[in-house]
C-alpha cells in the first residue's frame, strides 16, 4: 500500500500518492531560529572551548559552558540539506559517510524499531498519533502502524520517503516550528538525527510544542562516553563528519533536554539488529576504510545479531506544570 503526503500548512487538505515529485518540499528555516557564530556550540552559543581535536580532517571541541561536544567547522546548513536529499543513501566514494545499504536493511531496521517501542508503550497513556522526524523510508512508521491510530513521518529525502510502503502522512523537508499543532504526538521518534541538528534547541523545543502533555519522545543517538566510544577513540564510528555535528553524552542530551522543558523518565544503552554482513562493511569502513575485511561464507554473513552498540535510547517528557506556546 503506498503513503500518502499530506499538502504543507493545510492539515485537512486531500492527500496524494508518495511519488517522489509530488512531496512539497518544506522552504526557508524556523521563523525564530536563533543566530549560532560560526563554530560556537550548538547547545548554549558559547565559544570557549576547554578541549580540541582534529578529527578526519575536521575539529572537534568541548564546549567549557555546557559540556557539549560539537564540531567547530560545519559545512554550510544549504550544503548539508542537499547532502542529505542528494547523496545521503548513495555516498559512494566515502563508504563511512551516509547510508549505502539503509534501503537493503528494511527487515532489520523493523526488527530494532520493534524493540524501542517496546521501551515506549509501558509509558503511554493515549495512542493516537505518532510523528516520527527524520522517518527515512518509514521503517518505525510501519511497526508504529499496528499500535497507533495514525502515523506521521518527516524527512529532508524525497527518495526516501518515497519507499514508504504505509498509508500515512509525509512531509518532504525539516521539521520546523508551526508544522504541526500543540499538543498533537503521543510519540515522537527521534532515532539518530539529534546528531545532525544545527538548531538544538530551538528544535528540541518545537518536539516539546508538538509534544502532548502526557506523550513520551523517544530519541535514539550515539554515547560518545560508551565502552566503544572509548575504545575506538578517534576511530569512533559516531564520528561521521561533517554529517554528524553534535556528540552527546548523558550528562549533554539532559542538559539539552531539559533546557527544551523535557525531563528524562527512562533511559538504556541500546544498538541495533544487523547482518553480521553489514556490520562487517560499516566497521571496514569506518576503521580501514574498506567494505570487505571479512571473507566469510554468505550463510554466515546474512545471520541477524543483536550488537549493543552503546548507543542511548532516551524516553522524555514534557515536565509536570511545563507551558508551551503554540
């Protein structure tokens, strides 16, 4: 069954199918969106840094204020954004970078989606809407679809959100303020794109708008401080620049979190479902810069693990009195 998108500032409006060319790209930036300097953090806006490390090429820093760690040289947000709707799921000459094979991966990404809602449905009071930001090509949209009335998704990718395979409602640009009502997610899914945000909180703070009182976001990213992040040091495969602009901690995310009126009500170290063949090209990739560094049989390679990767999965609320503007 195919998507459906539905049409930008009108939430009524009739929807149509989800080929690519149809998805209204969302144009300009949050009206309050608040100016970062160059290479100042992306948390408070400070420049003082208390440590500094170059890193593929590119300088990583500790913010002295916050804490948080963040990358001091962005590429341009226009340069980024045509990165991610362009050659994101295609990035060729860079195997580390992107998502080469995020389109082969369908079963196992459903099955890693299953296992955080399992984290989100003890904490739920209503299941009504879900809105899954940064939903690439549906995957948590189509176990969510089971449990919930109705299923939204946002994402930068055309192409992507092309290979929805639910009826749903799809947005084609970044999530911004005004998109969608107050009070409107029972869950919001943020897996592995709070890296990627240049505006923290005034991001963070629109999820907690859309947020309803009694729903529960559910954000998903790397631990710089994990076992791996600690062994792999510079090699750490979080490290995904200049795609990835923000590396937390648990000590940063609730800064940040808080910060946008959300206090943290259960957290886990998670990972993912993979084939031992894709975790076998995604580390050659990321540590020597090669796909195959395992000449293993294909029955072996194409058995599904569970790899705790250290990442953490995060549930947060709206705090308890907490007033959001609509």
């Amino acid at each position: 069954m195919k998507s459906e998108t539905l049409e930008i500032n009108e939430p009524s409006c009739p929807r149509t199918a989800n080929r690519p060319s149809e998805f209204p790209e969302i144009a300009g930036s949050a009206e309050n969106t608040i100016a970062i300097p160059p290479g100042a953090c992306l948390l408070c806006g400070s420049s003082e840094i208390s440590w500094i490390q170059r890193i593929k090429g590119y300088t990583i820093v500790d913010c002295r204020r916050c804490g948080l760690r963040y990358l001091r040289d962005r590429i341009g947000e226009d340069a980024v954004m045509r990165y991610y709707r362009e050659a994101y799921f295609h990035p060729g000459v860079d195997p580390s970078s992107g998502y080469e094979d995020y389109f082969l991966i369908r079963k196992e990404r459903e099955k890693t989606f299953r296992l955080y809602l399992s984290k989100v449905l003890p904490h739920l009071r209503r299941f009504e809407n879900v809105l899954d930001i940064g939903c690439g090509a549906g995957y948590f949209l189509s176990v969510a679809d089971r449990r919930f009335t109705r299923v939204f998704g946002i994402d930068v990718s055309p192409e992507a959100l092309s290979r929805v395979n639910i009826a749903c409602e799809l947005r084609c640009g970044e999530f911004r303020s005004g998109l969608y009502p107050a009070g409107f997610a029972d869950v919001i899914m943020l897996c592995d794109v709070i890296e990627h945000v240049y505006h923290l909180r005034e991001f963070l703070g629109e999820a907690a708008r859309v947020l309803h009182p009694d729903g529960v976001l559910c954000l998903v990213t790397p631990n710089r401080t994990s076992v791996l992040g600690r062994i792999s040091g510079r090699r750490n495969i979080s490290y995904k620049l200049p795609e990835h602009v923000s590396f937390f901690d648990p000590q940063s995310i609730a800064r940040a979190l808080g910060e946008a009126g959300l206090e943290i009500i259960d957290r886990h170290s998670c990972g993912q479902y993979a084939t031992v063949d894709y975790v076998a090209r995604r580390l050659g990739a990321a540590v020597f810069k090669k796909r195959n560094v395992l000449p293993l049989p294909g029955f072996i390679r194409r058995r599904t693990f569970y790899v705790n990767t250290g990442s953490m999965l995060i549930l947060a609320r709206r705090r308890s009195g907490e007033q959001t503007t609509a």
